[in-house]
C-alpha cells in the first residue's frame, strides 16, 4: 500500500464532481456523493472498493474495512523493521473494529493529515488493553500488525 492508494480507490468509485476530503473524526475520508447522486453506482462501488461507509445529512464518511488491512499484514508478511515485529503477533487475526477507527486515524496521517501523536498513543495503548485483557494466546488485537505497519509508511513517506 502507497501514500494515495486508498485516496485513488476511494475517487475511482465516486460520481464525477463528489468531492473527496479527509475526516477530522473517526473516519479517513467525508463525501457529498449522496448528494450528488442519491442512488447511483457509488453505493455498490466503494463496498467493492473495500470501504465502510456511515450517511448522515447528505454526506457519507469512508472507512477503510478489514480488506485493506488484511492485504497490508500479507504484504508484509516479515515485518520491516523492530517496532513493527513487536505488533506481528497480532497478524492474521480477525479485524476488530477498534483496529478499523486505529487504520483510519494512521491512514489519515499517510494520506498527509497532521501528525499529532495520537495515532502512535492509541496504537500502543489498544496493544497494551490487548495483551493485558488476554495475556495467553487467543488475545484479540486483530488488526493492530496492520496499524504498525501504518507507522512503517508514515515514517517511508517522511523521507
């Protein structure tokens, strides 16, 4: 997954003139699709382009869904570097839905959102919760090896 990978999907699967903007909230992009066209070919579109979708007044808010953070964790099947080998036992597992808010919050900063920590914060206190709440084996936490590998991006597109 690259910088506007998930910005290109999101565009592909709207009507022409919808505009597109990142979310200030839970969500990783805000739409006016629905008013645009109510019931256009959108509705099945960003499903199929692996998106969460919330309507509200005339606007739809994007979440990337579990899809987008299963093919991260099988692009990465070694982790690429130390922090995220710490969160590699969390792959492979069922996508929670704290882990898609989490992948939304860090695809917002890759996407070129502001950095203010709080996705670093929350990603490591959900794995501390985890592994607290579950200390053997079958703890929950799917997801978060995905969220790592967010930060891994972040820092690629830095630099």
């Amino acid at each position: 997954m690259n910088r506007g990978d998930l910005r290109k999907a999101a565009r592909a699967a709207l009507p022409k003139g919808a505009f597109l903007r990142r979310d200030r909230g839970e969500a990783l992009f805000v739409t006016d699709a629905p008013r645009l066209s109510p019931d256009g070919p959108w509705r099945s579109a960003l499903p199929a382009a692996g998106f969460l979708t919330r309507e509200r007044d005339g606007l739809l808010w994007l979440i990337p869904g579990p899809e987008w953070l299963t093919r991260l964790e099988e692009a990465h099947p070694a982790p690429p570097d130390e922090f995220c080998q710490g969160f590699a036992r969390f792959s492979g597992r069922e996508i929670e839905p704290e882990s898609l808010a989490l992948f939304a919050l860090g695809a917002r900063v890759l996407d070129g959102g502001a950095d203010d920590g709080r996705f670093d914060k929350r990603l490591r206190q959900r794995a501390a919760e985890c592994l607290r709440i579950h200390p053997n084996p079958i703890h929950p936490g799917g997801g978060l090896y995905a969220c790592a590998l967010l930060t891994h991006l972040i820092k690629e597109a830095r630099t």
